[in-house]
C-alpha cells in the first residue's frame, strides 16, 4: 500500500486528499516501480543528487534564487516520465487519471517532424502552487496508425489495440468515484496509486506472435513498442539536475554510457528552457506466443534513462530566436548518430549562442524570457510610489527571477529519439499535425504554454503595482 503524506493544509471539509499529495504519492511510487526494474535508474538518481547537492552548496546565489522563489524544495523529488499510448480511448481515460491527480495536458506536440508516428501532450501540474508541492509530468503521446503506409498492418493493429484493457477495473472505478464525488478519501487514494500505477508497468510477455512483431517493427519500431503488449509501459523517469555538464562526465565511471552530446542550448551562465541527455534503450528479453501456445524467447528495445537541465521559459520572440540559433548551428556541423564530430558540434552551438545575451536582465529587457517580479524588503516599505515597472526595478524596489520552463522540446531534441530507435535509418514522415483531431480524441483541448506563461508573469507584475499603488501593468 502506498502510503499518502498529506501536507498540512490538503485535507478539504470532505476528507479528500488533494490532487497535489495524490500525484506526489504517484510520482513516488511510479519511481520506486522503475527504480526497481531498470537499475541504471537508481543509479542515475543518486549521481543527480550528489551533483545537486554540490551544485547548491557552491552556488550560493542559485540557492538563494531557488530558495527566495520557493522552489529549492520541489527539486529533489523532480520528474517526468513518457508514455505512449495505442487508441483515443485509451488517452481520453488517461486524461481522466491524470486529472484525479491535478495534471492537466498542456501543449501539442507534433512528432511526425522527427519521423516518429505520433503526436502528444504533456500532463502536468499548472498552478504555481501545485509546481512547487511536486511538479511531476508525464509526456503522453498517442499513436497515429493513420501514417503507417500498409494497410493491412494498420487493420491488424487496430484490432490488437482495441482488444486489450490497459486500465484495471479498480482503476476505472476510482476515476469514475473520484469525478462523480469531487475526489477520494485516503483509503481510495492509496488504491487508486497502486491501480493506475499498474497501467504503467512493464510485461515481458507480449500480445503478439513473433512474425506479428516483427512486421510491426519493421513499419516503426514504435509501432511495435505501442502495439505489442498489454499497457503503456513507462519507458523512461528522468530527474531534474542542476548541472547536466556535470552529471553528463560522472555517468561513464558509474557504468552508465550517455548519448555523446546533451541536446538543447549550449552551457550557459543563465540556462535557457531544457537541455537533456540520455543512456541508451536496453535491450530486454520478452517473450512471444508461438503457434501451439508455447513462448518463444526474443527482445524488445524500449526504456531508457534520461537527465534534464531546466532553465528560463522563453517568450515566442525568445524560442524564435532559441529555433534560429539551433538552426544555424545544424547548417553549420550535423551532429553524427556515432558522436564522432561531437566536440565540433559543441564548440559550434556555443559558438552561434554567442548570440542569445546570457545574463537575466539582458535576457529581461530584450524581451526573450519570462519573469517572475516580486517586491524586495524596500520596496515592500516604500509602498504607494507611482512608476512603471523599469524604474522600480532599476530602484531596487522590485526584483526578478526568472520563471522555469516546465514542458518540453522533443523535436528539438529529436535526438533522443532518433538515440532509443537506433541508428539504423527511420522511415520518414511527411509533417502532418493534426491538434484537432489530438483534441477531439483527447476529449478537451490543450492549455497554451505561451499564454500560460505570460499569465505569470503579468499576474506577478500586477500583484508588485497593487502594492506600489499603480494598478496597471507595466506595459
Ligand atoms: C517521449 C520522448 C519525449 C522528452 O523528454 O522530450 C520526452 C517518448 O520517447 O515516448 O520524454
Ligand atoms: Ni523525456
């Protein structure tokens, strides 16, 4: 049973747990499962929080920033997972799950770009306050059947897919309570982890023959991932580190081997939105129904570990030019699949990034990234001055930090794909999104990073003037 640590002020009048501790408990368990079935995962988390550990007692100024803004503690317990799922059904239910938990799908995301055949969302925790209680997301991709070329294989994996039941009973029934009665108490909550978490774990018997696999395989390896056996498997839990670079040259002698360059922005003085890195997928015995019912031994290539740095959240201004600058420096040295002109690349990617200003208040008054204002002690004692927002930062009235990107790049960072699919040429796509159709099979819309973004940001502003006595913002 798992246990639900309820902070202080979570129980409502009724006695339900709050979304906010239910998705802690969830994101603890979901670790404690795939710490349990992937080792290196264990391993990669203790690297992280030594380097952590270090990074804070070294760099006092990050550890105050983190601290004055409330999110030193959210950090060691950070992460997200990924997870991909086979039919409209099988998203709209997990839609529900997640709700139960307080995460909510933000941004679309269009793989066929990166030659993989699906689309996806992030599901993810949006209020500030429910960010720094636990800040756990689950990048969620649905498969689209609909760009595989052989029609025949298509109908087959349908078939497959609308068979199989990746929710348990128990699960369906506490979503269905938990929406009905407006949450769940703590006996339910502890059932409803330990049910869902089930749809999240590995089978190493899969649903499919040996020759079905195989065909499967060889339209996408993906396809086989989704297709062939009975649940969304978790495929990789990354942690959050404050020093990529760092963890990036310790993994080798901890016996992990990273990809030869982290994908993303360049080293930085002030990081910018997601720089990550991953080991390699293993290869994993599984088993395959033959003919006269006996298993037949083979392998499957699906979960990896991966670390992420997080910096600033970019306005679109700010990823325009974050896309250019990554751009320019692909034109400039094509990373190789083998990592033989690794060093170049880097040395490129800084290079061209000399053009991104990388101090925060440079980065502030260019207009590239979004801020969080807040009073200082000053300005909290000199309330009721009319200004504008420049002169009261220019004052020491006002400070700013910079608000953390909290979703994801994965087409940027097409890398990490291409990375767990092999270096083996990938069946090309034509880019088709198609938010629309995610949206109606998702049965709700998706929340706009930008405008989520900048609501903080203005919101911050506005709660400084109401304090300063000017009720209008900034701009
Ligand atoms: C998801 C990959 C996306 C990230 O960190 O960008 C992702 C997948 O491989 O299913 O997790
Ligand atoms: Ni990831």
């Amino acid at each position: 049973m798992f246990e639900i640590n309820d902070s202080a002020d979570s129980m409502t009048d009724t006695q339900f747990v709050s979304p906010d501790d239910l998705r802690a408990a969830f994101s603890s368990a979901m670790s404690a499962m795939y710490r349990e079935e992937v080792p290196a995962y264990g391993t990669l988390m203790e690297l992280v929080a030594t380097v952590n550990a270090e990074t804070l007692a070294a760099d006092h100024e990050l550890r105050d920033r983190l601290a004055a803004t409330d999110s030193l503690e959210r950090i060691s317990e950070e992460r997200h997972g990924a997870i991909r799922l086979g039919t409209p059904q099988e998203l709209a239910m997990m839609r529900r799950a997640f709700a139960v938990m307080g995460m909510y799908p933000v941004g679309y995301y269009d793989l066929s770009t990166a030659s993989v055949p699906v689309h996806s969302t992030a599901f993810r925790p949006v209020a500030d306050s429910s960010l720094k209680r636990n800040p756990f997301r689950v990048f969620t991709s649905l498969l689209r059947l609909d760009l595989i070329a052989d029609e025949a294989l298509r109908e087959q994996a349908s078939a497959v897919l609308a068979a199989r039941s990746i929710f348990t009973d128990g699960a369906v029934r506490l979503i269905e309570k938990a929406e009905q009665e407006g949450g769940l108490a703590k006996a339910d909550a502890q059932h409803f982890v330990a049910e869902v978490l089930e749809t999240f774990r590995w089978h190493d018997e899969a649903i499919v023959d040996a020759d079905m696999y195989k065909r499967l395989h060889d339209a996408h390896r993906l396809v086989a991932d989704v297709v062939s056996f009975r649940g969304p498997h978790i495929n990789h839990l990354t942690p959050r580190t404050l020093d990529i670079d760092k963890v990036q040259a310790l993994m080798p002698a901890n016996g992990i081997v990273p990809k030869a360059v982290v994908e993303g922005p360049p080293t930085r003085l002030c990081p910018i939105l997601l720089r990550q890195t991953s080991f390699k997928a293993l290869e994993e015995a599984v088993s395959f129904i033959g003919p006269d019912g006996e298993w037949w031994q083979g392998s499957h290539t699906a979960r990896f570990g991966e670390i992420e740095q997080r910096g600033v959240a970019l306005t679109p201004k700010g990823r325009a030019l974050y896309d250019k600058l990554l751009n320019e420096t692909r034109a400039r040295v094509r990373p190789a699949a083998d990592g033989s002109n690794a060093t170049e690349y880097v040395a490129s990617l800084s290079d061209v990034f000399r053009a991104f200003p990388d101090d925060w208040n440079g980065i502030r008054k260019a207009g590239l990234g979004y801020f969080r204002y807040s009073l200082t002690e000053k300005g909290r004692t000199e309330a009721g001055r009319i200004m504008d927002i420049e002169t009261a930062v220019a004052q020491d009235l006002v400070r700013f930090d910079p608000i953390v990107y909290e979703d994801f790049l994965p087409v940027s960072a097409a890398g990490i794909f291409q990375s767990n699919l092999g270096d083996e040429i990938t069946q090309e796509f034509v880019a088709s999104p198609n938010q629309v159709m995610f949206e109606r099979d998702l049965g709700e819309s998706v929340l706009d990073e930008f405008a989520y973004y900048a609501q903080i940001e203005r919101t911050s502003v506005e709660s400084c003037f109401s304090v300063l006595g000017q009720a209008a913002a900034a701009e």
